[in-house]
C-alpha cells in the first residue's frame, strides 16, 4: 500500500513539472528550415547572433524563454538561429554561402552579411515570407513585451497588408494582464 502513495506522489510531481515547465522555441538551423519549409510553407524569423554579444545572450534567457513569445513563435514561424560567425559552408538558392577568413576573430558568414544587407549589428532579426524574401530586419534587444506585437505583426498584420500602426492600434496581448491592486 505504502509504493501505491510513493508511486501516486511521484506520477503527480511529475505531471505538475510537465505543465509548469516552460515552453522552448523550436529553432532549427537554415538547412532544416529551408527542408521543413518545403514541406509545410511558413514565415521564417532568423535570430542573428554571436557568441560574444551580451545582448544576444540576455535576448535567449529573457524574451525567447517566454511561454508566450515562444508558443506563438513555434505556431506561426519556422525560428532560425543562426551564428552570424559560423563556419559552415550554406547552399541557398543557387550560391553558396561561406565565412571568408574562418579562422579570424568576428569574421562574418555571408549568409548572415546577405541576410542583413550588410548592417551587422547583434543581434539582429530577419523575417522572411515562405518564399524567403526579406520583409524586414529589426536591430537589437527587445523585451517580451516589445517583441510580441512585432512578431505578431508579420502573421497578423502584415500579410493582410495592414500598416503596422493600424495593426497597434487594435492590438491585444497575449500576456496575461497584471493584477489589480485594491
């Protein structure tokens, strides 16, 4: 009788871990974007960044740990995250794509260089349409709360060809409002 309420404990620790843990953002890396993309057609957000930026490392722990920037993120985007330093060689779209001088310090991938028309500043976002395009790029740290309509924005809004303050102008957060104080 005693392992049947050590077992129960444990099956409902274990359950309420579940449901309180987090939720990741799914990134994936340019091939398997490129390769998902193919089979299911969606919007793609590229996070550009570098191991040494500071504010790409706060970006990680604060704004794509959020449940809800992730969940959304995950619903609606194929989330790339790309190390705009990298080393691998990337075949896109006919070119090839590859870090110059690999075994210098803050040498940048062409990819990431193309991506972000040059203007490299970490980190850095790229939304693109299924086909790839570039839509926009958006430079530097944003909060939870900044980056949700933003993100929302090329789902919701752009794609229906609504101009970003009109789109603001009927917003509604996903997060939760904040209590009232009596």
């Amino acid at each position: 009788m005693n392992s049947f309420y050590t077992l129960f404990f444990l099956l409902a620790v274990t359950l309420n871990t579940v449901a309180q843990a987090p939720s990741k953002i799914n990134w994936m890396s340019w091939n398997e974007a490129v390769a998902a993309n193919s089979d299911e057609p969606r919007l793609i957000f590229v996070d550009t960044y570098t191991d040494w930026c500071g504010w790409c490392k706060k970006m990680d722990a604060s704004t794509f740990a959020n449940p809800v920037i992730a969940e959304y993120m995950n619903e609606h985007y194929y989330a790339v995250k790309m190390d705009a330093e990298m080393k691998d060689t990337i075949e896109f779209n006919g070119y090839t794509f590859v870090n110059p001088q690999p075994d210098r310090k803050r040498s940048t991938h062409q990819l990431a260089a193309s991506l972000l028309d040059n203007k490299l500043s970490y980190p850095s976002f790229i939304f693109l349409n299924a086909e790839f395009q570039r839509i926009q790029i958006l430079p530097g740290y944003k909060a939870p709360k900044q980056f949700e309509p933003i993100m929302r924005y090329f789902v919701e809004g752009a794609t229906q060809g609504v101009q970003y303050e009109d789109y603001m102008s009927n917003f509604v957060s996903l997060f939760p409002a904040p209590e009232q104080a009596n």
